[in-house]
C-alpha cells in the first residue's frame, strides 16, 4: 500500500471567491487532481462559505471518482449537510471565523461527550469519521475515546518550527501520537502547512498513511499547473521523485 494524497482544493475556490467569477472551478481542479494520481479530494466547507460553497460540494459528490473528504465543524447546520451529501469521509475540525486558517486541532478532551454523540451519527450513516488534533497523547486518547476512525495529526507547528530542534521536537510529537494512535487501532493521517520540502522527514513515520495537502500545491499549480502539481507531490509521497 502507498502512502495516499488528499488534495485540498479550497483555495481554487478561494481565487474564484477573490472575484466573485465563475472561474477557477475547484470541481474542476478535483478531476485534473484524480487524473494526476492524487487518492483523495478534501474540502473545507467553512460556515462563514469564504471559499468552498454547498454548489461545490454536491457536484464534487456526483464527479469524484476515488475518495471525498469534506472537512467541517461538528455543528448541526453541518451534520446535516453531510447527511444529505453522504462524502466518504468526514473530517471533524475546529473552526473560528476570524483565523486565517484553521490554527489548531480539535480539542476532543474537552468536548468528549457532545463529539462521541457527533461521531455516532455520522458512523450511523456510514460516513468514515477522522479528527484532526494537534500531535499530543492526552487528544489521541480522547480521540479513541469518542469512538473516532482515524486522526489527523496538524502539522502547523512543525511546518513552523524556526530551527533544527523546534522541528525533532515536533517530530518527535507526530511519531508519538501516531505510533499510540495506531496502536489503538485508528487509521493515522496528517497534514497542514506541508509543502514539497517538509513532508519529505514525516514519510519515515510510517503509521501515517494519507496526507491532506491544499495550499501548496494550489500555489504550484497556478505557476506549472495542476497536473503537474499534483504529480510533484505524488512522487515525492511514493519516494519516487528524481
Ligand atoms: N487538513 C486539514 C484538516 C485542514 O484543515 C487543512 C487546511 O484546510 C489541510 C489539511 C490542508 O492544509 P494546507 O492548505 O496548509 O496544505
């Protein structure tokens, strides 16, 4: 089995967004993504709508041909939106409307029970449920806990890190938790801030089996192209690039 791609399409929408066009269309950019080789599409249905819109997400639905993950809020405004959609994969993450993106993992500790309730619907309907946590072995727990598929460990901090040892420090706290969330039986994902020099370290956790990557193949991709982007970071994924 290779190591799969999710790639995030929300800032195809959030050009189009820019303007108000009909174009860039991130349906669009899904298919070349599927052509290119990517395993997975992932959207970020946001309440504020600032990029991806519910147009987007039910003709996603109907084209996507491998995998759809739609990220969201565990609001109830989303649960039903992802019942009348059925995506393949729910991805659970916070959301404030004033951060940039989003900052931080969920904090499932903290909102055990409303999540393990969240979490049973969706499973209800046969949508596989992932929860995107920050790298620390009290949220895997809990994760675990509120019955969760898999986790998606965010990487923000170690895209961030300024020197040599902020960043083992952080690798060190992606391969923990995804070593202890593995052993608990979830499946392990990670992403966020990852471009076509960072992912390369966390390949040799190899509990981590997907990566969710949007906004640095996007950038790519209006320089070379989609296809071409997409195919830069499959490459790299499967340790097959030159
Ligand atoms: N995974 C999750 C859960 C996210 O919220 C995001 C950002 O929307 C990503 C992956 C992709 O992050 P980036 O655009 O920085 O690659």
């Amino acid at each position: 089995m290779h190591v799969r791609l999710g790639v995030n399409v929300d800032h195809v929408a959030t050009l189009r967004q820019a303007r108000g066009t009909l174009y860039p269309d991130p349906v669009t950019a899904a298919s070349l993504a599927e052509m290119a080789g990517a395993d997975q599409v992932t959207l970020h249905l946001r309440e504020d709508r600032r990029h991806i819109q519910e147009r987007d997400l039910r003709l996603m639905r109907q084209t996507v041909t491998t995998r759809l993950n739609l990220e969201m809020a565990a609001t109830q405004e989303m649960l039903k939106l992802a019942f009348e959609h059925k995506p393949d994969t729910v991805t659970l993450v916070p959301e404030r409307r004033e951060e940039l993106t989003t900052e931080g993992g969920l904090d499932v500790a903290m909102q055990r029970d409303a999540l393990k309730r969240f979490v049973r619907s969706l499973q209800d309907a046969d949508i596989f449920t992932s929860l995107f946590i920050d790298p620390d072995l009290d949220q895997v727990r809990a994760a675990h806990k509120v019955d969760a598929q898999a986790v998606e460990l965010h990487t923000g901090k170690y895209c961030e890190a300024r020197d040599h040892k902020e960043r083992s420090l952080e690798m060190q706290r992606l391969t923990d938790s995804a070593k202890a969330a593995h052993k608990l039986g979830m499946r392990v994902y990670a992403g966020h801030g990852l471009h076509y020099h960072n992912v390369q370290p966390l390949l040799d956790i190899v509990e981590i089996e997907e990566y969710n990557i949007g906004h640095s193949i996007i950038g790519r991709a209006v320089l070379v192209g989609m296809e071409t982007a997409v195919r830069d970071m499959v490459a790299i994924l499967r340790r097959t690039a030159r």
